[in-house]
C-alpha cells in the first residue's frame, strides 16, 4: 500500500481539465498536493491514509477562481445601487472610500469577504484595491489562494498621495509577499480614464521588471470609449496598443464596447478576458461578446466584480448569468454549454493569473483547491447531469466543504479559518459608523 495524507472519495469528480465526469473516484492528497486520480476500488486497493472521507451525494470541482474583485469594498455593500457607474464611483463610492478606507476598514472587510468566498466554493481570488497587506493578512488567515493587484489610480487616497508613492508601496508589499506560498501581486492601474499614459508607461515597465500581469478594467462602459476618444482620438485598446500592453500578460476585465478595430487589436494581442456578467448588467455597463472572443483564440475568465456593484460573491450565480447572457445576447442556446462555464469560472481564472501549472483543475501534480458541492437536496434532484445540475440549479449554500492546498477551510458549512460570529459583529460595528457618515 502506498501512503498518503488524504482520501477523499465522491460520487462524482469534475476535473475541469476538459468536460469529462468521473463517476465513484478518489482524490489522493499528499503535501498538500493532488498525488492521483483514481476510482475508487483501485484507490482502497492502492492507497492507505490517516484521513479517508466519503462524498456520496456530492461532487467535487476545482475550487472556483474568482477573477475580478474588490473585496477591501466588501463593507460598501448595498451603500448605493440602481446607480449608473461614474455616478455610482464619483457620487457614492469614492466618497466613502475618502471617509472610511484605512487598514483596519480593508482587513475586515476582506474578512468578511473570505469568509463570503469560502462559503460560495471560491479558493482563488484577484483583487484590485488598497491597503494592500490588509487584504492580504486576511486572505493569508483565511487560507484563500489569491493575486493582489498593486493598485494605481491618479489622484491621492487614504493609501498613497502621488504615483511614485502607489508604486514604492507597491514594490514593498512586492517584496513581502515575492515567495508566499498562496497569495502573489499583479500591477493594476485601475483604468484608462484613472490612469494617464505616462504612468501606464511606468507601470508596464515594472511590470515586466518584476514579471507581473497587469490587471484593469478595459472598455467597461460606452463612456469610457467616448472619453478616449474626444480626448485622444483613439479608443482605450488602441492606446494600450500603442505603449505595448496588449499581450497575453494583460488581464483586461469587463470589455463590453467592441468594435471590430478592437477585435482586430485582441485578435493579435490575446490579452486574457475577465467577464463580469452581474456587474454588467446591473451598473447596465453593457455585454461582452464572450463567444467572439473565444473564437478568436482568447482566454475567458469569470469574476464576480466587488460586491458594492453586483452585490454578492457568488461564482454559482455568476456563471448562470454568465452562461444565460451568452445564450441571449448570440440568440443561440447552444452558446456556453454548462460544462464550458463551469470550466470558465475555474481552470480559464487559473489560466488569466498565469497559475495554471498550479490551480484551476483537479489534475495531479497541480495543488489540491477543490470543493464538495452537495447534490442530494430538494433542488438539484432528480440528478441526470452533475454538471448541468451544478452550473443551472444549485446554490451557493449547496457548497459543503472547501479545501485550499490540501487543508481544509470549511467543513459540512463551517467555516475552520475564520470566526463568524466575530465577523457579524464587526461588520454591524461598521455599518453604524458608516450608516450614521453616509446620513
Ligand atoms: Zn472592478
């Protein structure tokens, strides 16, 4: 018998790697890793282990790769909605954020966040906001996997006054974190009209000095594009064209105004999509021509955007909306089969962070991030296809326990890393403050 530190044996395992569906398989879990793959009476003849479990009404997934948030706004929540989003950003959020943001208000927030992911089956986040090592002390304490985005944005925050301070204090959480085992940066100039293009320059030079993806919304809105244009004559994906920042290290999220100059401009550049379909949607941003972007060659991830502006965490919710929009806007049902949304919102994550090699698929050699998702409920039964099941009919509530590297995060719904109940409390404390601020 060859030993191991983990069994974990389900009725259903979806690898991700492609569309299959193992039926009766066992994961085999060692230094945190997936070491094998088996069925599981091979899996009793070969492997012996302290910790064997059995998930006979579940199926295990990759954990999902949430590639788009904000979770340090995880406590503007539901301040402003039904908003247009420079309306929304200029009226609501940033004035918040000059009034409350600090390391303490991003720490709990991202908290608050973890603890959200967690529930919902998320083992790997991207972020993009400040107070970089507050989020990152959460992620860390949560034991979320994660990318942190050295965020820049030109004008002065409680996090940094100038450029060059967002980018000192950005190359030191660099450093920070350069070797953790989980959490990593990108650089994350937070959009065109934020950002002048000197600074893009800069921060497209450090990018490639210190090998980092570089992380922005790119075409959100149709305001945007028409900005670009009467200030510069050119659309926002030609100016990132032009200083070289379209190619597959750039993680352009949102891209809901395409025009044929621009999907000759992604054709050649295959910069990696983030889709945000919710957030879309609701801030009535647009939709992303998702299926055209996958027929040229192109890398699609999901995200969730902050939950100011969607207003959950929810990758289940979010790849529904993913896969029906998709169905909508090509009028065709057959546009972003179950299996390919559910592959969308983890390996496709996995592959825009440049982790694939890492997370993102159930695959030996690759680190053991997977969920349990109970399938034996009221709402997911009868049961004749796991995968259309888990992408069109459950809940978020359905994911039963969570495992980042191999450990386990949370157990039959409770969470092991984080305390909810302190976490209640302190989110009321901040609602007070910030409820009494906003009066
Ligand atoms: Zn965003």
């Amino acid at each position: 018998m060859k030993q191991a530190d983990q069994i974990i044996h389900a009725r259903w395992v979806i690898p991700c790697e492609d569309l299959s569906i193992l039926e009766n398989h066992a994961l085999i879990i060692e230094k945190g890793k997936i070491i094998d793959l088996l069925p599981s009476p091979e899996a009793e003849k070969t492997y012996s282990a302290p910790l064997i479990e059995h998930f006979s009404t579940h199926a295990l997934t990759p954990g999902f790769v949430n590639t788009h948030t904000h979770i340090g706004m995880n406590l503007f929540r539901g301040l402003a909605d039904d908003l247009a989003l420079m309306d929304w950003l200029n009226h609501h959020i940033w004035p918040a954020e000059r009034a409350w943001v600090s390391h303490e208000l991003v720490y709990d927030a991202s908290l608050l966040a973890a603890a959200e992911m967690i529930r919902g089956g998320t083992t790997c986040f991207n972020e993009m906001f400040f107070f970089l090592q507050a989020t990152a002390q959460a992620a860390d304490q949560a034991g979320l996997r994660g990318k942190i985005g050295i965020t820049v944005i030109d004008f002065p925050t409680a996090w940094a006054k100038s450029m060059d301070e967002y980018l000192d204090k950005g190359l030191g959480f660099y450093e920070e974190y350069k070797n953790h085992e989980r959490l990593g940066c990108t650089m994350a100039p937070h959009a065109i009209y934020t950002v002048a293009e000197n600074t893009l320059t800069k921060i497209q030079r450090f990018a490639e000095k210190y090998r980092l993806r570089i992380n922005m919304h790119v075409q959100e809105t149709a305001d945007e594009v028409r900005q670009s244009l009467a200030q510069t004559q050119k659309r926002p994906l030609r100016r990132l064209q032009d200083i070289g920042m379209v190619t597959p290290d750039l993680i352009a999220v949102h891209m809901t105004q395409i025009d044929e100059e621009d999907l000759e401009i992604v054709r050649q550049g295959k910069p990696q999509v983030v889709h945000c379909p919710e957030s879309n949607m609701k801030l009535a941003s647009g939709s992303s021509p998702v299926q055209t972007f996958r027929s040229l060659g192109l890398n699609v991830a999901l995200g969730t955007d902050g939950a100011a502006s969607n207003n959950d965490l929810d990758m289940i919710g979010e790849m529904r909306a993913a896969a029906f929009l998709a169905k909508l806007s090509t009028q065709n049902p057959q546009t972003l089969s179950a299996g390919e949304t559910l592959q969308m919102a983890t390996l496709n994550g996995a592959k825009a962070l440049g982790l694939e090699q890492i997370t993102g698929s159930l695959r030996v050699g690759k680190a053991a991030d997977f969920i349990a998702i109970q399938l034996d409920e009221i709402e997911t039964q009868p049961l004749y296809h796991p995968v259309s099941q888990i992408v069109y009919a459950t809940s978020r509530q359905q994911v039963s326990d969570v495992w980042v590297a191999g450990k386990r995060l949370m157990k039959n719904r409770e969470l092991l890393t984080l305390d909810e109940r302190e976490l209640l409390r302190k989110t009321k404390e901040w609602q007070q403050k910030i409820k009494v601020n906003q009066a």
